[in-house]
C-alpha cells in the first residue's frame, strides 16, 4: 500500500508519459522560437557592427579632412597652367600700370580672362589710375627657350595663380633656380621687372624659365614691360658670388 501511494505521488508529480512528452514538444517549440530570435538579434548586431564600422571610417576621413593644410598659393608668371600637386585657381594676363607714369602702380597683377563688373562709368578720367597689359621685352639680348627669347619679345604674358594640395608655406627665392633642402620646387625662372630708366617703378617678379604667349591680342603695343634683371657690381652687391652683367634666375619653393 505504501509503494502505490508513493507511485501515484510520483506520477501525479511528473505526470503521465503523455503529458510529458506534450511538455517536451512545448519546451522544443519555445527554444526553437527562442533560437529564431537569437538568429535576429544575431542579424541585428552584425548590420550594427558594419554602420558603428562606417561611421568610425567617416570620423576619419572627416579628421584627416581637417588636419588637411589649407595651401600655400602663389602667382605663376609667364604660364598659364600650374606644376603637379598643384589646382589652377585661374589663368590670365598680366597686367600693370603704364610704364612712363611716375605715379603708377608698381605691383604686376593676373588678371582674369573672365572679369565682373560692379558700378561703372565707361568715360575715360585722366586723374584715374590705369591699367595694361604685359609684354616680354629686352632688345639687348636673345636665349633661346627663355622669356629672353627675341621670337615671344613683345607678346602678352599669361599668368596663372595655383594653390598647392600638399604644403602650405609658399617663398620666392632671387638667385636661385633650386629650393634649399627641405623644400618643393614649384618652377624655376628669371627674376624680371620694367626697364630701370623708365619712370614707373615696379616690383620683381618671377617668370618661368619656359615661358608661354598669350594666344590673342596685339603685340608691341606698350603698357608694362618684363625686361630681365642683371647683376650690377661695383656698389654694394657682393661679387662674386653675383656676377656683373649676369641674368638673376629664381624659384618659387613650397614647404
């Protein structure tokens, strides 16, 4: 008597053979569920970790952006495009005050071949400051392949105003048609100015050692000159190293 009770307490307990395998068939329907949902959430982590992946790579980019350097620009003289590593901000001509006007202008400018306007009055004043372009000029002398060429003499002289990608600190150097180490060549040339007897002074300037022409417009015309810069010894140059008579090269360097 007592070993049937204890059986029927037993089986009241974990129940008849039929309810447990009911019990397992539930319990394999819920971990199946369970494991679907595992499987989702599994999916769900994955497309999370690739978007927490691209958003790292767009942080990135977006710092190597901004330590990016902004540039160094520079005028290049006598050309109308810019050396490698390099954008082309815009091309055009040189232009400058007239050459026998005391109070002219002495800078050299890039004018741009596509200007705006603002406010205007197209009536010539004589009180005005005015503005010419710029020819290569220099009768007593004649290097093939230089702006001292005696074929572009009296032709217009484009320009062009580059931007480096790479460096940031831009230094024109008379004298030399190599940078000192440590430092990128952006283009060698000759250092030029107008005529020194004529009346309007102005500045030096590089022009590229292989000089361009301006396709178009009037040739020997006057306005502002590109003459080259010689040596003078006898005053307060040191020669050697300079050398009188000596055409002065330069260079337009980067860092």
């Amino acid at each position: 008597m007592e070993a049937q009770r204890n059986l029927q307490d037993y089986t009241e307990q974990r129940g008849s053979p039929r309810n447990l395998r009911q019990q397992l068939k539930d319990l394999k329907s819920v971990v199946g569920k369970q494991a679907k949902e595992i499987g989702s959430l599994q999916l769900v982590t994955g497309n999370q970790a690739k978007e927490i992946g691209s958003l790292k790579s767009k942080v990135r980019k977006l710092s190597a952006e901004k330590r990016k350097p902004e540039g160094a620009v520079y005028t290049r003289w006598g050309r109308s495009g810019c050396p490698k590593e390099t954008e082309l901000v815009y091309k055009g001509f040189t232009g400058g005050s007239w050459y026998t006007h005391p109070g002219g202008s002495v800078n050299y400018v890039c004018l741009p071949y596509d200007p705006t306007w603002g406010k205007y009055n197209d009536i010539q004043n004589n009180d005005n400051q005015n503005l010419h372009g710029v020819e290569y000029a220099g009768n007593s002398i004649d290097i093939s392949g230089t702006p001292f060429d005696s074929r572009i003499r009296g032709h217009g002289v484009p320009c062009a105003v580059c931007r480096s990608t790479k460096r940031i600190t831009v230094l024109r150097i008379p004298g030399r048609n190599k940078c000192y180490k440590g430092w990128h060549l952006e283009y060698a040339g000759y250092l030029m100015a107008d005529k020194y007897s004529h009346t309007s002074g102005t500045e030096y300037a590089c022009v590229d050692e292989r000089p361009e022409i301006t396709k178009s417009g009037p040739v020997s015309k006057g306005g502002r000159y590109f003459y080259p810069v010689e040596g003078y010894c006898g005053h307060a140059l040191r020669c050697p190293p300079y050398v009188h008579g000596r055409e002065i090269t330069c260079c337009v360097c980067t860092k």
